[in-house]
C-alpha cells in the first residue's frame, strides 16, 4: 500500500503535486487527519483522487459505487466531481472509520450524495444485483479486503452499465506482486485478479502505475 505513487524520488514526486494536484482544502483536511490514524497507510494518494474525478467527470457519470470507504476520501472525491443529483452507493463494515467520512462528507456539503452502506459489501452489492440495478452503475472503485476482491470485482462487472469503468485499487501492492517470493494470502490473491482481468474479454483494461497501481476495466 502506498500513499504516493510508487517508485517517484521524492522531488520528483513534490514536482508532480505542484504542478497537477489540485486538492479542494475540504479533501486536504481529511486526507491530513488521515494521515494522523494508525492505519493511514489505507489511504488513497491525492494524485489518484483527483485522476478518478477526472475519470468521472470524463464519463458524465452519475451513478457510482465505492467498495471500501475507510475514512472517506475516495467517496469524497468522487461525490465532488459528481453532479448535484449525482449518487455514490459506499460499503463499509467499519463504523469508527466511516464517523470521520460522514463528518467530511457533511462538512463538504455532499452528504445527500452519498449513502452509506455499513454491512459486508458483498452482501450490498448482492442487494443492488436483487433489487434489479444490474447494468444501472457508471463506475465502481474498489479497494476493501484483498481476499474478497475477485468476487467484488465480479458484482461490479455485474452491476456497471456497458461502457462503465470498474477502478481496482493497489493492484501493484507496493511492488510485492513481481516478488515471487512473496506468498501470502493477500498478495496471491491480487496476483490471480491480475492475471485473471489480463485475460478477461468482457472488459478493455489499462493497468496505470498510478499510487499503488489502478486497474482500470471498461465493461464491453
């Protein structure tokens, strides 16, 4: 996991802030606060927030969902980019990390945008499937458990509209994935999604070294 983009030297890398990221102050504040939290090392870097509110914003998209939400930024950044009527269905277990996203959202004034889904994501992502909102999705991010992540990556396939883009967070995992000596359950598993979407024929796909690495899936 990684909070700036891999393999950038450090100037390099404040380089490309100065001259690309264009962080609101609301979305610089969460992500500070964020990375005071034992576990900040979630946390989605900004040079990739702001290329998925591009993409978004790109696509017209209205209707998206967030698998994952951690303390909100992802959430937030899309909710941003969204139009006023626009909707992020976001997916969490976690109450204590989601208490800070709500006080952001709220704070940011797209609170009405976003609806929190506080159960296993499978089991939202199988209600949206039942309730009949299969193909009704314009982009979906995940980045929750890495052991969960091939069946997330088929509910969203599943609940994005043709020409809807599935984002698949830490694909790179910090460079684990190339180490063939590096075994554990979590890397293993991002290695078999990796290779499995590389063969997949119902998406188009680009792997960008982007943060931690984001593969992109284009629903044909």
């Amino acid at each position: 996991m990684s909070r700036q983009t891999l393999g950038l030297e450090p100037k390099l890398y404040e380089y490309l802030q100065g001259v690309c990221v264009r962080e609101p102050e609301i979305l610089k504040e969460l992500r500070q606060e964020t990375a005071k939290h034992p576990m900040s090392m979630m946390q989605i870097a900004p040079e990739q927030g702001q290329f998925m509110a591009l993409l978004v914003e790109l696509m017209g998209a209205q209707k998206t969902l967030d698998i994952g939400v951690f303390t909100g930024y992802s959430a937030l950044v899309v909710a941003l980019a969204l139009p006023e009527d626009g909707q992020v269905i976001a997916c969490d277990v976690d109450e204590n990390y989601t208490a800070i996203a709500r006080h952001y959202w709220q704070k940011a004034g797209v609170s009405h945008k976003i609806r929190l889904h506080l159960a296993p994501a499978l089991e939202t992502l199988d209600q949206l499937i039942a309730q009949g909102q299969s193909n009704t999705f314009d982009f979906a991010f995940i980045d929750a458990d890495k052991s969960n992540y091939n069946h997330y990556y088929e509910r969203a396939l599943q609940l994005v509209r043709i020409g809807g883009l599935i984002a698949i967070d830490n694909v790179l995992w910090g460079g684990k994935v190339a180490d063939e000596d590096i075994q554990d359950n979590r890397t293993q598993q991002i290695r078999a999604l990796n290779d499995k979407i590389y063969q997949d024929s119902r998406v188009s796909i680009s792997l960008v070294p982007i943060a931690d690495g984001l593969t992109l899936a284009l629903k044909r």
